[in-house]
C-alpha cells in the first residue's frame, strides 16, 4: 500500500451515481430438461450427482477460508432470525456422504424454501440462505431427483442474475447488493465452472465488486458514514469474495479496487472494539468479527496489519514491532466520519463518529466497555423558539499527535446560528473532552441547550450528594463526567443541570459554550478532583461568557486548562497567560509553567 493510494480528492457528488436499469434474463424450465437431457446423453443422473458431490475441488468455503466454521456467519447480524441461523448450521453440515441428522426428505425442504422465496423481498438473511444454498448444492445433488435440483439452482441462477442488472434497487443497501450481485453469482462460478451459464457470472460479478469497493470506500479504505453500520456485512462478502476470485477462471477484481479493501483492513482493526466487535453494532458475536478480521488480513493485509492487530488484541507491544505502527486514530471529510484513539491496545480509550448529512452519531469506548453510542446532537431554543438544521456537518479542523486526536465540526442554524462540535482525545492523559460551541447571535437572546448523552444501557451511573460530578461504572469503574459550564456544588448551581443522561445549560447572550470533561484513566478514580471556570480578561476589562471562557481541571496532582473565544482569535489573558489564539488546551506542569496540547488560532 503506497501513498499514492492514500489519495482523499473525491467529491461527495460520486457518492450518488447511479446505474442505468437493464432488463433482467431468466432461465427456464425447459432449459432445464434440456440441460439435463444433454447431461443424461453421456451418464444417467445419478451418475452426474454422485460425480459431482465426491469432487475435491472446488473446496468447501470453510476449507478455502481456513476456518473451523461456516464463514457465512461472519455476516449474521440482528436482522438474521433464527430460521435463517439454522438453515446455515443445516446446510453447513452437509458432508459429500449421507449422515445421520440430515431431513429425510431434500426435496420437501427444497420445495418449500423455493415456495417460501418467490416472495421474499432482498434482505440479508434472504441473501445469506442463498449464498448457504449455492455452496451446498453440489453436494445435494445426490440428495434430490434432478428436477428439484434444478428448480433450485434455476433460481439461485435467475436470482443472481437479477441482481446484477438491477443494482440500483439495493442502492441502498449496500451489503444486500453485494450478497445478491456479486457473492452470489462468484459462488455460482464457484462451483460449476464448467457450466457455461455460471462462469459468464464471473465477469459482472468482479465488476460489482470491483465498481462497490471504489464507491463506497475513500481513498484510505474508510466506508462513507451511511454505509459505516453494515461494514462488517461489506468486510466479510468481500473477504469471501476475494477469496474465491484466485480460483476462478478469468479476469480479476479491478487492481484499484483491491488496494481499497487493503486500506479497508487496516480501518477496520481501528474500528474494532476490544471485545472483538465492531464500533456501532448491536448483538453481534465478538468471536466472528476476530475470525472475520484474521482472515481479512490474510486476504488483503501485510505484517504491519498484523502487528497492529497484535497490539490491538494485547499479544504485542508496539515497541516490539519492527515498524512505525501508524497512529490508532483516523479521520475522512469524504467519508464523513473519524474515530479518535488513544492507542493500538486492549485497554484502549475510543470515540467514534459519524456526521452524515444533519446526524451525528457518536460512541465512546474504554477498556472494551461502551460507554455511550447513539444520536448527539443538542437541541436548542432561543427565545424559546428551538434552532433547525439547515446544512450538513462540515469539517472545520482535523490535528493528531502523540499526545492527541482532535477533530472540529460545524453545522449552521436558522437564523444566522452556527453550531460547532470540538472533541478531544487525551492519549497519555486518558481524558475526553468534548464541548459544543453556539455562536452567530446578533444581539442577546435567551438561549437553552440540551445534549443527550446516549448510554448504553449496562452503564450505571454513580451520582455524588454534593457535587456535580457523575461516575460511570459497568463490571468495572469507567471514569467521571464533569459539566465544566456548571457549579461545581449542585448548592450553587443555578445555570443548569446534568443527570448523566442529558447536560442542560441556559444563559442570556450572543454565543453559548458547553463543555464536558470525561476523566477516563482508572488509575484517578480515587484522588478528589475540582473544576473552575476561571475570569478571561481583555485590556483590563473582564469578558463575558459569550465573548470567551476558560477553565481549570484538577484531578489529584494533575491540572489542565481549557481556553476558548467565541468572538475569533484576541490577545486575553487568565490565570497570567497570555493567550492569542482561538482555542487551546495545556497541561499544568509540576513547576507552574504549562505544555499546550493543542492550540488552535
């Protein structure tokens, strides 16, 4: 993977194109006696069965992906019920000899899928039960009379070829067209290369796969923000696919495309939390996404992959690595969405996000507990009257060191409003910071906020009598939430409030700021911690909060300082600082003097 590659000049226009609609072409049942009757001209059936269920090759998708189960559960998701769950482990258990267990009638099963299917709508347990099916009927051909078989592989055939000249109808859903127009018809290549109508399936099908790796991933292998919750889905038919392209015949997935699902490997280990899972899914089973991930480094990955997946599941130490392992965090404007990381290992802090269109969804993760995931954009009211949307989220400022991930968002709001969204990731410090900005008022209004704090919902929260602080706790102590904009005595805190669930702030002026402090470092858990909104001061006169604010953090022995002007970069001063810039953040050192971590003018 070269720099080349690396290349971020697409525009969001292509993220839209569409295909021209194409007539579909169906096989019917007279061609299917009369691929029989030219079969049965040289052998009877039974013979062309039992020669093609005892063949060695093509091999099985569990022994081509090097796999002690069914690679097809990679894709299983909370969509998948459990019919579909078990028609895989049934089909999965097929053997090229009879066994006990298996129905004692195929043909009764293959009748009423096939009847149970001509009404099904494209969905992913639809297409995974044809995808079981494609790579089980060699097998089954033994098992059923030679109409049942190709009733069944008519319709997997007439399916797949559907698919391909109606992509556009999954555009959508990008993980329902892949299964249906490329895994599909490459599987069928697959396995009855010598069957002219399923080797012509291979070309379109390098074409799907080759024309979606390129749509919907960037330049570093990054999936657009829509596409970010079927990622595992996309990762896993196109590892599978990638796989099965050595074996068959003829040309191969597009060299552009390939180096795609290269970048796309080494974003996901970034992505992966540290039970295995992947950020933003819901039920799935850590185990297959790590099965899934091993395989998909030895499909398209190298050894600094590997050593990155090393670090992340705690087998090595990057200091052990004979590489410069690449930072843990990452961003794409293309793809809308960043995830912000404090380092390669298991125990390490994480927030994720993406900011498609008017949304913004974010989780924040440590030491393999998720802390929150879900929608986070603040309602606000002026005057009462609540501020719409009326932009997408636009990336203002992306910054990433050895002490920091930083990222900066705006969106802008009716009535000349702008609202920004700044999140920092302490990476030594073990902290997030995270605080939304509301500028672009004309005179003052009164103005409420609310942000929401999604939680998961195995996180406790652990409230203090006096102060204003709120622990977070799974099967472990997490960290604390600090509302730096409030009191830090709920006796003296008239502005707002916080629960741990929602941060309410209200104010009178021409901008609003609203910090939170996440302290996520177990080893603080037990020194007191304090905060302070500090005076910010401009030739001798004292600035209002909607002019500019800062902040102290004490936690134990350590101190940091938050800085921010809603009114551009002048030259204030707090604390004895002189500051200049727009927006900044440093840590107190043991001999009073302070070291930025990030300045921003």
């Amino acid at each position: 993977m070269t720099s080349t590659a690396r290349a971020r000049s697409r525009s969001k226009s292509e993220k839209k194109q569409k295909k021209a609609t194409v007539a579909p072409v169906t096989i019917d049942w007279e061609q299917g006696q009369q691929f029989i009757a030219d079969l049965e001209q040289h052998a009877p059936w039974q013979t062309w069965a039992e020669k093609l269920a005892s063949r060695k090759r093509p091999t099985t998708l569990r022994k081509l992906m090097r796999q002690d189960r069914n690679p097809l559960e990679w894709s299983l998701d909370a969509e998948c019920e459990t019919p579909t769950r078990e028609l895989l482990k049934r089909l999965d258990s097929v053997k090229r000899q009879w066994h006990d267990g298996e129905p004692a009638d195929w043909s009764a099963v293959v009748d009423d899928w096939l009847s149970a299917a001509a009404t099904r709508k494209a969905s992913v347990p639809f297409a995974l039960e044809c995808l079981a099916w494609a790579n089980t009927l060699a097998r089954l051909a033994t098992r059923l009379p030679a109409k049942n078989w190709w009733d069944l592989f008519a319709f997997l055939l007439n399916t797949a070829l559907e698919a391909q000249v109606a992509r556009e109808r999954q555009v959508n859903h990008a993980l329902v067209s892949q299964l249906f127009s490329a895994e599909l018809p490459l599987t069928l290549a697959y396995w009855f290369p010598p069957v002219e109508l399923c080797s012509a399936l291979a070309t379109p099908a390098r074409k799907a796969i080759s024309e979606a790796m390129v749509e919907l991933l960037d330049g570093e292998g990054m999936p657009q923000a829509r596409y970010v919750r079927q990622w595992r889905g996309l990762l896993a038919s196109w590892t599978r696919c990638v796989q099965m392209d050595g074996e068959v015949d003829g040309g191969r997935i597009d060299k552009q495309a390939k180096m795609h699902y290269e970048w796309l490997v080494r974003q996901t280990i970034r992505w992966r939390r540290s039970n295995g899972s992947f950020v933003f899914e819901e039920n799935s089973k850590p185990r297959c996404g790590d099965e899934l991930l091993k395989a998909a480094i030895r499909c398209g990955g190298d050894q600094l992959d590997q050593d990155c997946f090393q670090c992340a599941i705690g087998k090595l130490e990057p200091r052990q690595s004979s590489f410069d392992l690449p930072s843990p965090g990452e961003h794409s404007e293309w793809a809308e969405s960043a995830i912000l990381r404090s380092q390669w290992g298991p125990k390490s802090i994480y927030l994720a996000m993406t900011f498609d269109s008017s949304r913004l969804i974010t989780e924040l993760g440590d030491r393999g507990e998720v802390i929150w995931s879900g929608d986070d954009v603040p309602e606000i009211r002026i005057e009462n009257e609540p501020l719409q949307i009326t932009s997408d989220w636009e990336e203002l400022c992306w910054s990433s060191d050895d002490d920091m991930d930083y990222i900066e968002l705006e969106v802008r709001l009716n009535d000349s409003w702008r609202l920004q969204r700044q999140i920092l990731l302490a990476r030594r410090d073990r902290f997030l910071f995270s605080a939304d900005v509301l500028i672009g008022g004309t005179e003052p209004s009164k103005i409420h906020y609310s942000r929401p704090i999604p939680l998961n919902d195995q996180v406790e929260l652990v409230h203090d009598d006096q102060a204003c602080e709120i622990g977070i706790k799974s099967k472990k102590n997490l960290g604390c939430m600090m509302p730096l904009a409030l009191n830090e005595w709920k006796a003296g805190c008239h502005l707002g409030q916080f629960d741990g669930q929602s941060l309410q702030r209200s104010a009178v002026g021409v901008g609003l700021y609203v910090p939170l402090f996440v302290d996520l470092d177990p080893k603080r858990q037990r020194k007191s911690r304090t905060w302070r909104q500090l005076t910010v001061a401009e030739q001798l006169r004292l600035v209002n909060h909607d002019e500019a604010v800062a902040f102290r953090v004490q936690i134990g022995q350590q101190n940091w300082a938050f800085y921010r002007s809603l009114s551009g970069s002048i030259n204030r001063t707090f604390l004895g600082q002189n500051v200049i810039n727009e927006f900044l953040v440093a840590r107190f050192l043991r001999d009073g003097e302070i070291e930025t971590l990030i300045e921003i003018e």
